[in-house]
C-alpha cells in the first residue's frame, strides 16, 4: 500500500479532500455514484508505479464538506472543482489522464468539453448519459421515478429500485469479507452518501445532456468504456452509444458497473492499457 498525500481545495461553495500517490504523469480519478477517493484505494496503489494518482471526494460526499446547506448538484460545477484539483496537483499545466465512472464520467466527459487542454486521455466508464440514447425520454422518466421514489418512500426503496431497474441483481455483488480494514471504513463511510447523491446527485446528473458538437472536436482523447457484466444494461448503452458515434472500440473492463471494486487489479491493468493507446 502506498501511503497517500493528503491535502484539501478551497473551490466555490466547498472544500475538497484529496490524496496523492505515486510518481509519473498525473492520473486523476473520479468516482461516482456516491462514492469517495477509498473506493479507488487498491486501483490507486496498483497505478502508483507509473502515474501521480490522484483522488479526491466530490463535493458534499464524506470528507468535502459543502459551505452551506445541501444543494442540487451541477455537472459543469463538479467538472470546474476537477480542473482546479488538476491545477493544484499538475500546475505546470501538462495534460493529464482521467478516468471517470458512472456519474463520475459524466464528470469527466465535461471536463474534456470545457477544458481539453488539460488532458491528454479520458476513460469514461459507463457514464449515466442516457440523453444519448433513442429512448430518452424512457431512461430519464426511470431515474426520476427513482428519485421520486426516495423522497417518498426513503433510501432502501430508491436504491432497491435502481438496482433492479439497472440490471445490477443479475451483476456481481461487492464481497466484502475479506477487504482491508481500510476499505471497510470506506464502505461505511460511503453508506452515508447515499441520500445526498439520491436526492441531490441522480437526477440532475441522469438528465444531464453533453454539448456534442464541442466534445466532437476532441473525441480522439475520449474512450468510452464499460464492463464485461454489463452487456446490454441500462448503464452500459451509453458508452456503446459513444463509442459507435466516434467509431471507435468500446474499451472493456472487467467486472460490471463496480468492476473496479469487484476486480481492482484487473481492472488497474486494463486502465492502464487503455491510457497507453493514447500515447
């Protein structure tokens, strides 16, 4: 295990936590779905040989408090909070790798979008953006019910409907029995997220629509990727979508939509893999 710089980022309306390992060009990773920098802890040291790794907890979730009170999430605001964090870490201002999963390649879609000069790869490993898909209106209608759901019938009922509707019974469960006291402080901790991204998170994040026409003209540093589990899930047709738009290999990771829980050291591989086509 490598041990991680920890540090913190004043950014507008939060304070971000972030940790640092490794040495190399900078690798900044996103989590999503609730998540915090732990969840990426083993991929993070498997990488640290080859990249400055970077995670961090997006605003509001676990260690990087909001200034106020809970508010409705923004994408372009997460992506800004991603470039200041790749500021900070990378100031001579050398593009860097991201990766990005579930909502937080939504993130990291944007961030290329607003700022390609600062990166020099994006992996996007089912992101949630089912605007692309022909039947939109039906995917944004299933997250808003989710949603819904949450604020009437509280967080179990949300998250039980989400799984089935996204296919995640038929996936592979986290085992936690034999993870690291770490990791299992980071399960708990993360457990605590699950009303602010339900109620703050999902469906402003779900309903989210890319600027296309700008992401066109830097497609060459997108790779849309997803897990193998995932085939023909509600979570993985988007990244198909990107990858057929862009003509391109969708990327295949192990594992499904928590592949990077469920498998870390395959899953660090493979993300390297894909980072070095780039070069």
């Amino acid at each position: 295990m490598n041990e991680p710089a920890i540090g913190t980022l004043k950014v507008s309306g939060a304070t971000l936590r972030y940790e640092v390992r490794g040495a190399g060009p900078v690798l900044l990773l996103i989590v999503g779905g609730g998540g915090d920098a732990g969840i990426f802890e083993p991929v993070a040291d498997a990488l640290a040989d080859r990249y400055t790794v970077v995670t961090y907890d997006p605003r509001g979730h676990s260690r990087s408090p909001l200034d106020g009170p809970d508010d409705d999430q923004c994408v372009a605001t997460q992506a800004d909070d991603a470039r200041r964090l790749l500021d900070r870490v990378a100031p001579d201002g050398a593009p860097a790798y991201v990766f990005g999963t579930s909502s937080g390649a939504i993130v990291a879609v944007e961030l290329l979008i607003r700022h390609p000069e600062r990166l020099a790869r994006v992996v996007a490993h089912e992101p949630v953006l089912v605007s692309l898909l022909p039947d939109a209106a039906e995917q944004h209608a299933f997250f808003s019910h989710v949603v819904a759901t949450f604020h009437r019938e509280g967080e179990s009922a949300a998250m039980a409907e989400m799984s089935a509707g996204c296919g995640e019974e038929r996936g592979e469960k986290p085992d936690l029995s034999g993870l690291s006291p770490g990791m299992l402080a980071t399960f708990a901790r993360v457990r605590k997220n699950s009303e602010f991204f339900l109620g703050r998170v999902l469906g402003q994040f779900s309903a989210h629509v890319p600027d296309l026409e700008r992401l066109d003209a830097h497609a060459g540093k997108l790779v849309p990727a997803a897990g193998w589990a995932s085939y023909g899930l509600r979570l993985y047709r988007p990244a198909a979508a990107l990858a057929e738009r862009y003509g391109v290999a969708l990327g295949e990771f192990p594992g499904g939509h928590v592949g990077v829980v469920t498998h870390p050291d395959e899953f660090a591989l493979k993300l390297d893999e894909l980072l070095r086509k780039g070069q």
